[in-house]
C-alpha cells in the first residue's frame, strides 16, 4: 500500500540494506501489543503471506477469509488481502489472549518488518526506520536480515520487488480499462496469486510464483 508522505516526518532520514544495523530490536517486546491494535487494513498481505500462514496454520485462503483472520479490500486499485481486527478490541485475529502473536514464526512480512518500511526507487527498495510507530524506548541495534528473519533474503527481496512492480502495471493497467474489465483483471489476479493454492516447500513457492506470474503478464499483456 503507497503512502504519499514526506520520509524525512517518519523517518530517521536514512535508508538501509539488508546488511545493515539498525535501531529496532525491541527485545522481544516485552509485554508489549500495541503495534497489533488499531491497524485498521493496513497490513495487506502477498501471496508469500497466505503461504507462510497455511504452512503454519493448516488453514488455506478460503479458509483464513471464512474464519474471519483475513479480508479482502481494496488498495492501489487491487483486490488485496490484509489481516483483519477484532471489532471488540481492535485487535489482530492472531493474538493470543496472553497478548503474544499466535503464529509469530509465519508472520506476515509487514509485521516482520515492523518498525521498518521500504523505500522503493529506481527498480528496486531499500528499508527505512520508523521512528514514531514502536512504543518501545532503548532499543538495540540488529542486522536487518537478523531481525526479518527470512531464509535467502536475497530471493525474498527480488520476490518482493517482482509483486511490487507487477502491483504497479496492474495498478496502471486499470486506468485503461472499463468498469467490468478491471473488475475481471482484479478477481484473475486474486484467484490466481492467492485463491489457487501454492505446494511445497520456499524454494517451490518462489519458482511457482514466478510462473504464475510470467504466465500472468503474458495473458495480460501488462506493461506492454
């Protein structure tokens, strides 16, 4: 989801790599939920989220979406899942009464990034630092990949610069279309990246997606 702000208001006026250290290592949290209340739709989720999340789970889209865990919206033109709050405590589905999250090992990518987010320029992203998001003070420093805690970053980066820019051709796609084929363009692109299930382990999860996405563009004949 683009937000249209000023980086130097949220930041601390740096970018990272994923070998760099930075300031967000709150230590377990301590106790502390507050990043997972009130965070209304924002945490949007890719196909790599609902992958993690049926590994972990057991359960797949259809299943997370009728349970009430995750709802679809719309964001950046798209049909896009996020994670869904409770109305009684506007709190994350997934937390545990204890306030602990429920499925912190396949945890989607936003809330692994948090208090970080990424910069996208010139064909790619680098991570900034939030500076006004975590409640947490003295925080340590962490490698970035570290406090992400994703095996093969490197391919998990390219993943998520791949669906950004495809999001984006989309995106730009819509403004060329009328009301009935940008609705067919949005439900394709939900069932074939989330709805369709994904099989085996990371290293076929990248390779699938990749093909689905290849086959996507073609069919679409998106940024063409």
């Amino acid at each position: 989801m683009k937000r249209n702000v000023d980086l130097r208001e949220i930041s601390d006026g740096r970018l990272y790599t994923a070998e760099d250290m930075v300031r967000a290592d709150c230590h377990d949290c301590q106790g502390c939920s507050a990043c997972c209340h009130g965070m209304g739709t924002s945490i949007i989720l890719d196909p790599m989220d609902i992958w993690r999340l049926y590994r972990g789970t057991g359960m797949d889209f259809s299943e997370l979406v009728s349970r009430g865990y995750v709802e679809l919206g719309i964001a950046d033109g798209m049909i896009l899942p996020h994670l869904k709050m409770r109305e009684e405590s506007d709190a994350c589905r997934f937390l545990d009464p204890a306030g602990r999250c429920s499925v912190h090992g396949y945890r989607p990518g936003i809330c692994r990034m948090f208090p970080l987010g990424r910069y996208y320029e010139g064909g790619g992203f680098r991570y900034f630092l939030q500076v006004h998001e975590c409640r947490k003070n003295n925080r340590s420093k962490i490698k970035i990949k570290k406090w992400l805690g994703i095996p093969n970053i490197k391919e998990y980066e390219g993943y998520i610069r791949d669906w950004h820019d495809f999001l984006g051709q989309c995106e730009k796609g819509l403004t060329e279309l009328d009301e009935q084929n940008a609705r067919t363009l949005r439900i394709y692109v939900l069932r074939i990246f989330f709805q369709d299930p994904y099989e085996g382990e990371e290293k076929d999860f990248y390779h699938e997606f990749r093909e689905r996405l290849r086959e996507t563009e073609e069919k679409l004949q998106l940024g063409r």
